[in-house]
C-alpha cells in the first residue's frame, strides 16, 4: 500500500488510517511512504493506522514491513500554513542548521548529503512513531546524475551510503534501497544512465560483502513497461540486458511504483490486455496483475486511500500472478501494433 495521493491533513489523514487498517485485514504486509508525501503527514497517518494495529493485536510488528524515503526538502505540514511560512521553515529546518548546503541543491529542493539523509531518518522515525524503519531509500537520486554528471554523482552517493550503513548499524534502519524514476531505465548509453552494476560496486566497496543495499524501487506498468522490456543496462556477463534481468542476478527485493500511472489505466485498457487476464474483474486489477507477474517483482505498490480501491486491488491477491508466457504475448502484442 502506498500514501503519495492527497492533500495534507483533514479527510486524507482519515481516509489513509481507515485503508491502512483494512489493508492488514485483507492481507496487506508492506506499506510505503516518503517524508515529502503530502508534507509528512502521510507518515504520521500511516503511523497512527499502525499503532493502532499493533495495540489491538490485528498485526505484530514483525509481521509489516515499513518502507519510507528521503530527498526532498520537506515542509511539516503542522508548522507551514502558507509559501512565506514554508520557506522560513526549510530555511530554518535545514540551511541554518547546515544540514544541507544551497548550492549544492538540484532543483532548489532535492539534497543528496549525508548528514540531511540521516536528520530524515530521524524525523521519519518520529512521524511513524518506529524504532526502526525496515526499509530507507534514498529518493530519485537521478536527478544529481543529470545534473551533476557522473563523477561528482558517484561520490556524494558514496557518502550517502556510508552514512545509511551506519544508520544500519545503529538500528535505526533495517536496511537501505534506492526509489528511482527514469535513472535505471535510460539506455546505458545515454546521460542520467545509472547503472546497477556501479552501484552494487560502490555498496560492495563501503559496506562489504554484507553491505545492506537491499531493495530497489522502480516504475512498471502498462504504460511504462522498460524495467522489463528495454535492455537499458549492462549486467555482469557484460551483455545488454533489462533491469529486471540484471537485478535477478544480485538477490534485490525489486518493487515495483505507479502501477495504474496515477489513475489513468484504471479505465479503457485496450481489449487485448482485458483479453489476457479474463479472471480479473476490472482495468486496475489488470494493471495490477500485469505489474506483479513480472519475473523478479517481489512487491507491487499501489496507492489505496479509499475503502473501495483497497478492497478492489487486493482481490489480485486471490489469483497467482500472470505466466511469463502471458507478458511475452502482451509485449509481442504491442510491438505488433504501434497504437497499442
């Protein structure tokens, strides 16, 4: 389950402990979230829907696995009513306190210092109400690849892994993962490329064999179908091959984000992709399917704020995932027709 979708506060916060809750009934064990979702209030939500599972014995803690992120310089909801109050907020939060450095920002808002990465740890813990945070990734760090190039990129991640192995360390964080966008799928010939390879070298290099790089979080849907598709990186026999190839071979739980692209495939799916999972009762259950079956998927990640989408999406659950025969005859089927 994830928490992206919504407004700060108010109905959301409501509607996201309800869903949260009814996800557990029905099933659910993973649940996904980032400071900068919905300026933090999201993992407060989230939070308050898990103590409450955990005072009232509908889960055990060791039965969730809780997976939030960092990056975005983020605003709290509770102490930022307006733009004039927002920026007096970062600028206290974080450059004063030199946690994070102006210039060396992208986009104005996204910061890739360890020293921010761990003040996040910190914050997120709170804002769950966790002791410990089973997974932490570091959020769209392809955006220093674009513009910092490859060199500089290298080294500031270097330095945001050392600190997270700490953080591993000190119990703050089970372990530690990367929440990408476009920066694994661009062709390994072209600027942004990240290349998996790379990273488990440097993860290797500052955390040893048993560093705690774990997971990887990647776009795949039916709109969006690269992570499987495209031969974007180079594996270790040195030969193109599709990030979920490549992962397959270093033992990555892979998860899987934005399965319905934001809503809009949950209506008007073509009829050769309804033709594939007959068993299935509406588009966003299709999509689901579709994004789960993909050989080395562990999670899929969907977005439930509504009763109704939680109860929708989790029937998939009721099905064994889709054959590897059943995805190549969808991707035949769109190489065949252009419009598909």
């Amino acid at each position: 389950m994830g928490t992206r979708s919504g407004v700060p506060g108010g109905r959301d916060d409501l509607a996201y402990r309800t869903a949260a809750l009814r996800a557990i009934e029905l099933g659910a064990n993973v649940f996904d979230s980032s400071i900068s979702y919905r300026m933090q209030t999201s993992e407060r939500a989230l939070g308050s829907a898990l103590r409450r599972a955990f005072d009232t014995g509908l889960a055990e803690r060791d039965e969730i696995y809780v997976v939030t992120k960092g990056g975005y310089l983020t605003v709290d909801a509770e102490h930022a009513q307006n733009g004039a109050d927002a920026r007096r907020y970062l600028i206290r939060a974080y450059v004063d306190t030199g946690l994070v450095d102006p210039n060396e920002l992208v986009n104005g808002n996204h910061a890739l210092e360890p020293g921010f990465m761990v003040d996040q740890i910190v914050r997120s813990r709170e804002n769950l109400g966790l002791e410990v945070i089973d997974l932490y990734c570091v959020e769209n760090p392809e955006l220093h690849l674009w513009a910092k190039g490859p060199t500089e990129f290298w080294k500031q991640l270097g330095r945001v892994i050392e600190a997270l192995e700490t953080e591993v360390a000190n119990g703050s964080i089970g372990a530690y993962g990367l929440s990408t966008w476009t920066g694994l799928l661009v062709p390994h010939a072209e600027r942004g490329h990240l290349a998996v390879t790379e990273l488990f070298e440097l993860a290797l290099e500052i955390g040893g064999a048993d560093h705690h790089l774990r997971a990887i979080q990647v776009p795949y849907s039916v709109a969006m179908g690269e992570a499987l598709g495209l031969p974007s990186q180079f594996g270790p026999a040195a030969r193109q091959q599709s990030l979920f190839e490549t992962l397959a071979e270093t033992g990555t739980t892979v998860m899987t984000t934005a399965p319905l692209v934001q809503g809009r495939a949950t209506r008007g799916l073509p009829p050769f992709l309804r033709e594939a999972f007959p068993e299935l009762e509406t588009d966003a259950q299709r999509c689901l399917q579709f994004a789960r079956s993909a050989p080395g998927v562990t999670t899929t990640l969907v977005g439930m704020r509504e009763l109704a989408h939680v109860e929708e999406n989790l029937r998939v659950a009721e099905f064994e995932p889709a054959t590897a025969e059943v995805l190549d005859s969808l991707y035949r089927w769109a190489e065949s027709d252009p419009s598909a």
